[in-house]
C-alpha cells in the first residue's frame, strides 16, 4: 500500500523504541542553529503524542503504558528517560521542581496540529486493520470457545492470531489473563502487563483493573 501523507509525517515519530532512541541521538548531536530547528520539528510530533493530565502536565504512568506496547518492562526507565530528557533539552517539555514535566506553552499551536495529526494517523491504522477483523472476531471466539474447554494453548494460539491480525483489544486481554495465570502458556507478570497494557491502549477498559493487578505482583 502508497504511504499516505498522514503516515509519511509520522513516519519515525511514534512512541517506539528505535524512534526515541533516535530522537536522543538527534538531539545530542545538534549542533548549529539550523539543525536544531529541524531536530525541534521533529521532536514536537513526539509531545504530541504524550497523554496529560490537566495543565498540561505529562501523564507519566500513561506514556509509560504507551511505550510498554512496544518496548519490554526492563527497557521502558531508559526509554522514558531518553524522552523526557530530549524534549526537555528542547525546552518544548518543562521540569518542574515536584520532578513532574509540563508541557511548554510556547509551542501550543504546533503541539494542537501535531495531536490531530496524531490522531488522523491513529485512525489510519486503526481502517487499514478493518478488513482483518472479521476474521480476529472469528479467532477471538474460537479461543474463547477453546479456553472454556479447557485447551488453554488452542486459545492462546487463537488470541495470537486475532491479535496478529487484527490488534484485537480483548484477545489482548485474554493473553494477558493467561500470561498471569500461566494458563497455556509460560506465566509471565512481564508478558501479561504488555498484553494488558495494549489492551488498555486499544480501548478495553475491562483491561485496566487486570493491568493494576499485575503491577501489585510484579512490585511484591
């Protein structure tokens, strides 16, 4: 499929690893002043993307959850440390003396632009994935159907493939139940929070008592 323009403007932009590493890099290594206007163009696609809390403030547990869709548990601090840091180095984010980072008003009408932007991408995806959903739905059922069984790795076989296909929110959630309980596949509290964190991300509030849950574990 032709890249869109939508995905060509976030294309090395989203909150993925290999994207904000490069980011740092890029912001490290600015030097003259022409560099660091193109790094600043690119970075602010980056808090566009961040969920706030209100004044503008970064919702850190959020874009934690975020970045956890794409990058394991041991590899987020770093992560969010290369993010934060970046974009405050820019000042497009602000430091605050309680630790919190805040988003630079300065830069409010670039950041509005790049929310819709982000948002028209979002929906993108979220089309070009329509046509495999029927299918996901048919692969979610039959997990389901394999799971009340008992044939836990049919259904985690299934869940796998409805969420390849199509990213489905609760074959997500269904693999992360699994994960924590360890039920047709090899328990893992690690497994299990990113499961239930795309979860979350895609929409399924059910998720979100699952992914606390998982966290209390993890920190006992």
């Amino acid at each position: 499929m032709e890249q869109s323009k939508i995905s060509a403007m976030m294309d090395g932009k989203t909150l993925t690893k290999e994207n904000i590493n490069k980011m740092y890099q890029m912001v490290q290594n600015a030097s003259d002043a022409e560099e660091k206007k193109n790094v600043m163009k690119h970075s602010v696609f980056f808090v566009g993307q961040l969920p706030l809390k209100e004044n503008h403030v970064v919702d850190i547990m959020k874009t934690e959850r975020i970045i956890n869709t794409t990058v394991p548990v041991n590899e987020i601090d770093d992560c969010m440390k290369k993010l934060l840091e970046g974009l405050t180095t820019q000042t497009l984010l602000l430091q605050k003396e309680d630790g919190s980072y805040e988003v630079n008003t300065k830069y409010e009408k670039s950041i509005i632009k790049v929310r819709k932007i982000a948002k028209a991408y979002q929906m993108e995806r979220e089309k070009e994935l329509e046509e495999s959903m029927p299918k996901a739905k048919k692969m979610y059922q039959m997990g389901t159907k394999y799971y009340h069984s008992g044939d836990f790795q049919e259904a985690a076989a299934c869940f796998m493939n409805a969420v390849e296909l199509a990213e489905h929110r609760m074959a997500y959630y269904s693999l992360a139940m699994m994960y924590m309980e360890g039920k047709g596949v090899d328990a893992s509290l690690e497994e299990a929070l990113f499961y239930a964190r795309n979860a979350v991300v895609r929409g399924a509030v059910i998720a979100e008592p699952l992914e606390k849950e998982i966290l209390e574990k993890m920190n006992q």
